[in-house]
C-alpha cells in the first residue's frame, strides 16, 4: 500500500521528548483503536481524534525511543490534508488510506499477531 503522510516535525517532540520526525527504523504493529482520542488538545481542550489508529511499538533490539507511535487518519476537523511535517510524532494518513491499513492489518491483530514493519527513509518538504 502507497499513501502520501503527514509526519512528525522536527519541531515538536513526543512525550519522551523525542524530536517527532525521528522514523527510520524497525517496528511491530501491537495494537489498533478505530476511535482513539489524542491526550494532545487542541485550542478548546478537546483531545485531538486519531481515526482509524494502529499502533507501532519498537521492534526486539531496536534502541530508539518511538515506543507507543500511532499511524492514523487525519481528521477533517483538522483541515486539509498537509504535505509537509506536522505532527507530534505520530504518522498521519488520508482518511481512505487509514482506513484501508486500518482493515489491512485488524485481522492479524486480532488474531494475537504483531506484524513487523520497517519504516525507511523517504523525503517530505520541512513545515512551511
């Protein structure tokens, strides 16, 4: 599956403090939540929807510190679909996309399996 992303900017960090655009690496999908909130608020204090959400965990032997990032669908509450880095971390998806990896890798999941991922490096221009 090919999808454009919004990911991470390098101006934002997780709650680990881990700069957001940190991704190259390996991983496994642990878990999913169609409707997860974000603890992330936005201008009202409402925690921000993360639509369509499945989470990816550090893979055995991996020493980066992205345990617990989300890929999830953009809410369209939030706008447009950006084309550049904005994120906290998470990696977000165009609605149609989230919810065709969100279908892709349920089963599995659901079944006790934590499929491997890696995520290689690719290029995105920096937030305007």
């Amino acid at each position: 599956m090919e999808a454009p992303i919004c990911s991470g900017s390098a101006r934002y960090t997780n709650v680990k403090g881990v700069s957001g655009n940190v991704y190259e690496s390996r991983y496994v999908l642990t878990g999913y939540d169609a409707d997860k909130v974000s603890s992330y608020t936005d201008i009202e204090s409402r925690g921000i929807p993360m639509p369509y959400a499945v989470k990816m965990d550090n893979a055995p032997g991996n020493a980066k510190l992205r345990e617990g990032l989300w890929i999830h669908g953009w809410h369209p509450s939030r706008g447009r679909f950006p084309s550049y880095p904005s994120s906290h971390g998470c990696i977000n998806l165009p609605m149609d996309k989230a919810q065709q990896f969100f279908r892709l890798v349920k089963g599995n999941l659901d079944a006790g399996g934590k499929i491997p991922v890696e995520v290689v490096a690719g290029s995105q221009p920096d937030n305007p």
